[in-house]
C-alpha cells in the first residue's frame, strides 16, 4: 500500500519496506535465461547419451563361430594319404593305392598323385557340398565329374565312400575299376 498523504517524500510503500521508495521489479537478466538454456541442454545431452547406451545393450551379439559347412571345409583342407581302399565291399587294394595322396583346399578344389588311370580319381578339379532339398550336406560332396562321394572326416581322418562307374572305357580294365570304394585316408 501507498501513503498518499506523506507530504515530504514520494510515495512510499507501507508496512515491511516503510519509507522506502517505491521500486518496480527488474526484469529477469540475461543470465538467468542463459543458467536456464544451459541446464536445458545438458539434461538433453545426459539423456541422449543414456538412450544410446539403452540401445547399445540391446544389440544382437556378433556370432563369429563359424558355420558347420566352413568347419567342414576347414577339416578336408589337407593334404591326406592313403591308409587302406577296399573295393567291392570286402577286397583289400591297398597295395595298388599305396603311393596315392589327395590334396584338398578351402577354395574348393582337389589334386590327388599316386592315381592311376583309367581310375577312380582324375589328377584335378573341383567339389561341393551336396544338396538335399534347401540344405547343404556335409557329409557328401560331388566332384565336378558328377561323382557323389560320402565322407566322414575329423582332423586326423578321412572316410570316402563312392560308387564308380567307368563307362567311358570298354574291356577288362574298366570292368577292374568300376564298383564300390572305400578310401581310409590319414
């Protein structure tokens, strides 16, 4: 409240600031607006960061293990020699295999020495897993002759099991090599 009837001074507000002159508030300093921004933007700042770690936690982790076919092709990729053949099911040809080496790669390829031809085994080319249906195979391959040849392999053994059919050559030497093979390899 004012005093109008002070004759003396100006107006002059009544009770807790008597005899004080009158005094309109001041406007809010740029400082104050400033303190204000500032808060603003580090709470955004804080809270962005605190999303991205949120989001960081929730990501799928990185399967690096590699796949049965690459662990498939990791065991074949050597240079195996041979340690029996049987053909027919029960004959023992181990003695006409005894120089024969195969050499697989990563790249899917092979190269084998100690073969003889006509045989069972070209000097090179290349292979892949079978297919059944959508899925891969890995425990047959397929030359890139056609031929289909089973395997069993661990990191020191190799089992091929095939069927071949010579029908390229005519006579006693073919009919000698055409039949059932089993490769024990090391």
């Amino acid at each position: 409240m004012f005093c109008p009837y002070s004759p003396t001074k100006k107006r002059t507000l009544v009770g807790r600031f008597m005899n004080r002159p009158y005094q309109r508030p001041k406007p809010k300093r740029n400082n104050d607006m400033k303190k204000t921004t500032q808060t603003t933007s580090t709470l955004a700042i804080i809270l962005l960061v605190a999303s991205l770690f949120l989001m960081n936690g929730c990501k799928k982790p990185v399967d690096d293990a590699p796949s049965p076919e690459e662990q498939q092709v990791t065991r074949l990729s050597k240079t195996w020699n041979v340690e029996s053949v049987t053909f027919g099911g029960s004959e023992d040809r181990t003695a006409d295999w005894s120089g024969f080496s195969l050499t697989v790669t990563a790249n899917k390829t092979y190269s084998t020495s100690g073969a003889f031809s006509p045989g069972p085994w070209p000097t090179s080319g290349t292979w892949d897993f079978a297919q059944d249906g959508d899925a891969v195979n890995i425990n047959k391959v397929v030359r890139d002759d056609g031929l289909e040849v089973s395997i069993s392999v661990s990191e020191t053994a190799l089992t091929m099991t095939f069927t071949f059919d010579d029908t390229i050559h005519n006579g006693g030497r073919a009919e000698a090599v055409s039949g059932e093979y089993v490769f024990k390899m090391k």
